[in-house]
C-alpha cells in the first residue's frame, strides 16, 4: 500500500523534475531530491508482516507532531481468525532513528506489547515493521 504511493510519488516526481532537460531523464540530484523528500517523514499508512504459526498482518497510521513524536491507530489480524482487533502506536522519529511502541495487541488470546527500533534510511522498498 505505502510502497506504491512511495514509489509512484517518486516516478511522478523524478519525471516532473526531469522534463525539461536531460532527455527527459532524472538527473542525480533528481533522484537524490526525492529520496530526501520520502525520508524526511514516516507519516502515512503502514503495514507489517509476521511468520509466527498463526500469521499476523499490522495495518496504521503514523501521524507526526511536535519533535517528532508520533501516535497512530491500526488493526491486527491473526491468520486464523475472523476479525482484525485494534491497538495503538506511539514513538518517535529523530532522523534517522525511528522506534514505535505497539500496546493494545491480543495474540491467542493474550494481551502483547510490542516495540520496533531501528534506522529509516532507505526508499528501496515498502515502509515495513
């Protein structure tokens, strides 16, 4: 879902910038530009992936505020059960780090927490916990 709108926002970008000049063909400092531009925020939708027996899929929203503190609401939907059950996010995002605190999460029938950490340095794929 993100990594489409990353990566159709970056093309749409990049042939924008780039019509005008260079045979029609991003310049590096185009593509350079737009990667900056992509990691500058980690608002948005998200979505994540787990392999436990089960199978799990988190779907939020990241909503940035003041120093880059974040709060956010989504689902989680276990594989082997009917509906998806909500939880909140709460974090921060000081370039480049990022770290969320997942509360709120029920697997098999128990209460979780969960917490991410880690470096948003890369475009080349989707936004994925």
């Amino acid at each position: 879902m993100r990594r489409m709108a990353i990566a159709a926002g970056a093309l749409i970008v990049l042939i924008n910038t780039s019509c005008g000049g260079n045979g029609g063909w991003p310049t590096e400092q185009d593509i350079v530009n737009s990667a900056e531009a992509t990691l500058r925020s980690v608002a948005g939708d998200w979505e994540g992936t787990g392999t436990v027996a089960n199978g799990i899929r988190l779907d939020f929203r990241l909503v940035e505020g003041a120093n880059g503190q974040l709060s956010g609401t989504g689902t989680m939907k276990e594989n082997s059960t009917a509906s998806a059950l909500p939880f909140t996010v709460s974090g921060s995002f000081q370039r480049p780090m990022l770290t969320l605190a997942f509360e709120g999460m029920v697997y098999e029938s128990r209460q979780v927490k969960g917490v991410a950490q880690g470096a948003y340095t890369t475009t080349g794929g989707s936004r994925r916990t």
